[in-house]
C-alpha cells in the first residue's frame, strides 16, 4: 500500500500488531515503520514532543545555548526538531532502533547518535555529562523499564534536569507501570539523588490506537511530564 493512500485503521492495526512483541522485536518493528513514522505519528495526533516542548520551554529554567541535552529514545528526531525551535544546539541520541537513528540522522541536528537497546543494554552515556536529560514516549509497560530512571539520572550532570513523560493507556500492565514508576521516582528522591521540580498532566497526549472502539469510549489519551533535578552532592 502506498503511503498516500495510507489511513488512520491502517495505523490501528500496524501499532496494535506490536503490543505485545518482546524488547528485541519491538525494535525490528521500529525499524520497518521508520520510513513512515512521522506521517502516521500526525494521523494518530501523537503530541507528545510537542507538549513536552512545550513544558519544557515554560518550565526549564537554564539557559538553552550551551547545554548538552540527551535525547533519550529519540526516534526519528522530533524532541530535537521542536527543541532547536527554542534555542537548543548541543544534542546526543540514543535509541534502540537503528532505523529511527538513520532518520534522526538526517535532521543533522545530533553531535552524536549511540544504539542502544534500554533494560538489556546499559545507556551509553558518560555520567553527570548532560545538562538535560529527556525521554518522552518511551516510559511505559513493554518499552523502557523502571530501572532505567536511575541510568537517566546518573547521566544529568550535578544540579542538570531531568524531563520524562508517560502516557496512561487503559490496562492493567500500564496501571501496574505507572505504580512502579512513581514508587521509584519517589524512592531515589529520598536517596538524595534527585528532587522534583514540578509534574503536570497533558490531555490528548495522542489517539487511543493501543484499543478497539469497543474496548474504550475515549478517543484521546492523557498524559504527565515529569521534571526533576539531580542532586549537586
């Protein structure tokens, strides 16, 4: 099918084949949707980078020329794409995919891009580097595990930021995810590694694609940012 003729059922049931794929799949699955991506992400009204852009221009508090920034689970650019738009210019990516690299590749908007399967690799990335840190979309049950905020963190430079957002599919898997999360983000806080700077919710973070109709009523699902700063000591 070529792309133009390509609808949002067809970007239903293309995402909805890969829920339940294991890590090592999931990202061949990345790699033969790279060359659609962007396009199918707009059909599916995935605004995740773009609210997350947004939070962070209102709410990120150094000065966006110098810093280093990590883009975590960066895809095929898009965080680095609106970024650059409010003045940032020193990007790393990682991702697991080695296709969505090629195309983060292209934007010429990366110093470097690194492959890296997140929960079976380590993130390869030099600790307290990093002004920012920031992974959005890829928090969530089946993709990046818990144990990988820590790996985030590490990588913030003393009193650097740290940005992440998680969606709120309707399941059990993601319900039990974001309990985990919020245990942990809460746990190494009171490690002293971290501390919160501020949350805020985001509604029509993207379209329900993960359901059928008759599963779900909402069309939309919601999401929250998250902004902490890692500890100077």
């Amino acid at each position: 099918m070529s792309d133009h003729c390509r609808t949002l059922e067809d970007v239903r049931t293309l995402l909805q084949s890969c829920k339940d794929l294991d890590p090592q799949e999931r990202m061949k699955f990345y790699d033969s949707w790279a060359q659609t991506y962007e396009k199918d992400s707009e059909m599916i009204h995935y605004r995740a980078p773009n609210l997350v852009v947004d939070y962070l221009d209102a709410n990120y508090p150094g000065s966006p020329g110098g810093v280093q920034v990590l883009d975590v689970a960066c895809g095929s650019g898009l965080v680095a794409k609106l970024m650059s738009k409010l003045g940032f210019r020193h990007f790393v990516g990682v991702d697991g995919s080695k296709g969505m690299l090629e195309l983060a590749a292209k934007t010429g908007l990366y110093q470097d891009l690194r492959l890296a399967l997140l929960g079976t690799q380590p993130l390869p990335a030099d600790s307290g580097v990093f002004g920012l840190v920031v992974i959005i979309g890829a928090l969530r049950a089946g993709f990046v595990p818990v144990s990988v905020l820590r790996e985030l963190c590490q990588a913030a430079k003393p009193g650097g930021y740290i940005c992440m957002s998680r969606v709120e599919p309707k399941s059990e898997s993601a319900a039990n995810y974001r309990l985990s999360m919020e245990r942990e983000l809460q746990l190494m806080e009171e490690e002293g590694l971290w501390t919160q700077i501020s949350t805020g919710d985001m509604d029509r973070y993207m379209m329900n694609v993960y359901n059928t109709y008759e599963e779900t009523t909402e069309q939309y699902l919601r999401g929250t940012v998250y902004l902490y700063k890692r500890s100077v000591n």
